[in-house]
C-alpha cells in the first residue's frame, strides 16, 4: 500500500516539471514574439577642416602635477649698462654719483617676504584666484619701498644715459669735423716729422764729420810739430857743443852768438814741447767729441727710423679716420645710442617688477595661478621667500600626457614637436589635438623581437573632460588633407556599392542622400559631394526594448 502512494507521488512531481518547462518556454516565446527593435538617430553636423591619419597606438591618460613658484624677482637693482647710481649719505644728506656697474640699494639677503599665515593644505581643491598665503605686512611694505626705490635709482640712470648720448653725439659730431680735416693736410703733417727727424740726422753726420776734419788738422798739425821739435833739439845739441867749444876770450863773438842759438832753440824747443802736449789734449778731447757725435747719430738714425714708422702709422690712422670718418662717426652714435636703450630696458624693466610685484601680492596675498586639488604644501607660517621658491604643487587637470609606445620605423612621425590626433571611448567622435614632448630610450620587446620607443604626448585639456587613466588612442600623422568637408565615418551607409546618409527634412521625413567620400582618419570620412558645411546628417544606432 505505501509502495504504491509513492509511484503516484513521483508521477505527480514529473507531472507539475513537464508543465512548469511548457509554461516557461511559452512565456520566453512571447516575450520575443512581443519585442520590438527601437532606432535612435545621433545629429551631426557637416563640418570644414583638416583630417589626418597615421601610426595608432594605445595609452591611458595621466594627469600632471604642476607647481606654483614664488618667482617674483625682489632682488636689487644694479642695471645691465656701462653704468648705475650709487647712492650714499654724508652727513645726513644723499648723494648721488655715477659708478661704473655698482648699485647701493640693498644687498639680496636683505630681500625676503615672512609668511604670516598659509591659507590651504594638502588634499583640498583649490580654484584658480584661491588664497594661498598671507605675508606680513612690515615686510610686503618694506620690499615695495626697495622696489621703489630701484625704480627711482633706474629713472635717475636713464636721464643721465640720455644726457651722456647728447654729449657724445656732439663730441662725435666735433671728431667727425676732425677727421675730415685730417685728410688734407694728414700727408704734410708726415713729411713734416720725417723731415725734421732726417734734418737731425744729417745735422749729427755734419757734426761728427767736422769733429773728426778737426781731429785729422790736430793729427796732422801734432806729427808736424813733433818733427820740428826733433829737429829744433838737435839746434839745440849743436848750438851748445858750440857754444861749449868756443873760447869766449879768444872769440867773445862766435861765442855770443852760439850762446843765442842756444837760448833760441830752448825757448822753441819748450813752445814747441808745449804746444805738442796741448795738441795731444786737443786730440783726445776729439776722440770724445766724436764717440759722442757717433752716438748721437746713432740715436738720431734710430729715431728717424722709429718715427718714420709712427708718422707712417699715424697717417695711415689719419688717412683711415679721414676716409671712415662717417662710419666712426656712427658708431660712437650708436654706441650712445645703445648706453641710452640699455638704461632704458633697465628702467622699464625695474617698473616692471614693481608691478609685477603689485599684481601678484595683493593686501599681503598671494593667490593660486591655476585650478586642482593640493597634493603638497611647500610654505609654512615664519618662512622668508626670496624667489625661485615651491609653494604649492597640485594635479594639473588643464594639461595631460599620454605616454605610449612607437616602433623604430615609426619614429620620424613621433619626432618632438609633431602633432598629433588623440580620441578616447568616451569621446566618439571628437578628436583632441596633442604635441609630442618627450621621447625616451630605445628598448628591445622580448615578444617581438623590435626596438620600441617611449613616446609622451601632451594634450590640453579643455573644459577638464579627461581624467586620470582614461583609455587613449593616439594617432601620429603621416598622411593630412586641409579645410575639406567630413562628417563620423558611423554616418555613412554602404550599400551595393554606394554610399549614403540620412537627413531629416523640414516635415521630419528621413530620407537618404547619395555623397561621394574620400579621406577618412578612421572616426570621420571626407565628404567630396552631396553635403554642404553646416548640413545636418543622422547615424543610426537600433536599440531593443
């Protein structure tokens, strides 16, 4: 009896399964018989332009991290021209004087702003205009009075600048009028030293041939006297042996006579001897005379010879000046001319960073540069800025990179500085223009077996649509067309061989419209005819529901 209520119960229990499965499939049959396909239409507008194609390689987007500097520059004025103000006090008094390449306006350690108070902090986003940082008052004014004053010290420079170029224009004017002289009379003015300098010469060859005729007269005049002198001693030997041999007695007469000889030869023998010995001085002294005359000809010949080159020399410079005296007259202008616009540029650039100081710190504030979210904070309360220094660093959203990587062949399109064309999945159809930045190191793929390339694109991120790790394809062009009509590729309709859109009339009617495409970039296509720019065409996506 149980055996058989338990076969009725599995019969049951199979029973109500059969019926369960026909119902279920009777219900999965409705439902598709009942389902309706749906077709939504996306506008899109014929539009004038530039398509590209190229190498396409896949990357993901990356957000930068930009950082905001304090780089005003406080630093003193001390002017990049021939000369500066220096400024000093004497006596309780300023004085100004005009010192080549020196400025007393402060030394740059003196030069530093102390942060009061720092407004943000790590993690939180920030807007463009933000208050960073609030300085002290005592030292905003104190370097805004130095800044003044360099622009005071700058302007001062300037008027004498300007005042110098007036004096060197007319002394430019006054070389000019010289110069031009110059070249008449430049040549007489070189006959006139070579002369006097040969005159010299010729004066100390006269000289010295006179001191040596007189030398040659004493020579002459001394071998005279001297024979003489010989033969008046040997008067004088036979003038004694008779007066010694005469008997005065016997022959008083003969003897008086021999006895005269004798005193007449004496006295002529002493002249004589006197005379020679003076003669002897006489030539010595010539000696002297005409080693100094040879001297002072030497010196004479080596002075005409030097200064016919330096007369040379400077009627060449004369000859020169004379003949570019316009030239030498242009450049001393534009010499002061340049002094006059370096003072300047040094006076206009010293208001410029007074106002440049006016603009960044407003009431003792310092505001953000750009919009993001803080990642780091640099500054703290009782730090001194001098420049050049981090405050802040934060995600820059407005400029983003993507790094992919590039073929060796593929190289010359990726060369930095290129253009190229990024889109992304969730931005169908727009395409995002980019500049290749960076090219890194060449790796081998172990895969393939290639040299590839690190390549980094930056593109600016307009209206912050791009976020951290957004899938990217960037395209590196090779192939362009310019200011040609194109539409998404999506819109285009083949069919037996013919292409077509769809557009929707005035009375809402979607009819088709024959084109003729032509260059496509992979996302649109060149349209050569049957659209005008500005038309609106439909891509079709079918939807079930």
């Amino acid at each position: 009896m149980k055996h058989i209520e338990f076969k009725n119960r599995t019969g049951q229990m199979i029973i109500l399964l059969l019926l369960s499965i026909i119902i279920g499939a009777a219900i999965i049959i409705m439902i598709v018989l009942s389902r309706e396909d749906k077709t939504l239409y996306r506008e899109s507008q014929v539009i004038r332009g530039n398509l590209a194609r190229g190498v396409t390689e896949s990357g993901s987007v990356d957000v930068g991290t930009a950082t905001q500097d304090f780089d005003l520059d406080i630093s003193e004025f001390t002017g990049s021209g021939s000369f500066t103000f220096g400024m000093e006090r004497q006596g309780g008094d300023m004085v100004m004087g005009m010192m080549p390449g020196v400025s007393d306006s402060g030394s740059t350690s003196d030069r530093q702003l102390e942060i009061e108070q720092v407004y943000v902090e790590a993690g939180q986003e920030i807007e463009a205009g933000t208050p960073i940082l609030k300085l002290t008052q005592e030292s905003v004014e104190g370097i805004r009075t130095k800044l003044n004053q360099d622009v005071t010290d700058a302007e001062l420079v300037y008027q004498q600048a300007l005042t110098s170029q007036k004096q060197a224009e007319a002394d430019a004017e006054g070389e000019y009028r010289l110069n031009s002289l110059y070249a008449d009379y430049s040549q007489a003015e070189y006959d006139e030293t070579v002369l006097a300098l040969t005159e010299a010469v010729e004066a100390a060859e006269e000289t010295l041939v006179e001191m040596q005729a007189e030398l040659a007269d004493a020579q002459a005049e001394l071998a005279e006297k001297e024979e003489l002198l010989a033969e008046e001693k040997k008067v004088l030997e036979n003038a004694l042996f008779t007066a010694e041999g005469t008997d005065k007695e016997n022959a008083l007469y003969w003897w008086i006579i021999a006895q005269q000889t004798v005193d007449e030869a004496r006295e002529l023998v002493d002249t004589l001897e006197d005379e020679i010995a003076q003669l002897r001085v006489d030539i010595a002294d010539y000696g002297e005379k005409i080693t100094e005359n040879e001297t002072a000809l030497a010196l004479a010949r080596k002075e005409l010879e030097s200064g016919e080159i330096t007369a040379r020399g400077e009627l060449d410079k004369r000859k020169y000046n004379a003949e570019n005296a316009q030239e030498i007259y242009d450049v001393a202008i534009e010499q002061s001319a340049f002094e006059a616009e370096t003072a300047k540029e040094d006076y206009e650039q010293a208001a410029r960073k007074l106002e440049e100081f006016d603009t960044v710190i407003k009431e003792q504030v310092i505001s953000a540069d750009t919009s993001g979210v803080i990642t780091e904070v640099y500054a703290a309360a009782g730090d001194y800025l001098t420049g050049n220094m981090e405050l802040i660093s934060l995600n820059n959203y407005d400029e983003v990179t993507i790094t992919v990587s590039v073929e060796e062949d593929d190289l010359e399109a990726a060369a930095p500085g290129n253009t190229v064309n990024v889109t992304l999945a969730a931005f169908e159809d727009e395409v995002f223009t980019g500049t290749v930045t960076e090219t890194g190191d060449a790796e081998i793929n172990s895969n393939t077996n290639k040299t590839m390339y690190s390549v980094t694109v930056t593109v600016q991120n307009t209206g912050r649509v791009l976020y951290q790790d957004m899938t990217a394809e960037v395209t590196f062009v090779t192939d362009e067309v310019s200011e040609v009509l194109y539409i998404p590729v999506r819109a285009v309709i083949q069919e037996n061989g013919e292409d077509y859109v769809k557009v929707r009339e005035e009375d809402g009617k979607i009819v088709r419209k024959e084109v003729s495409t032509g260059f496509t970039d992979g996302i649109n296509i060149e349209i050569k005819e049957g659209l005008s720019e500005g038309e609106t065409v439909l891509t079709e996506t079918k939807v079930s529901s």
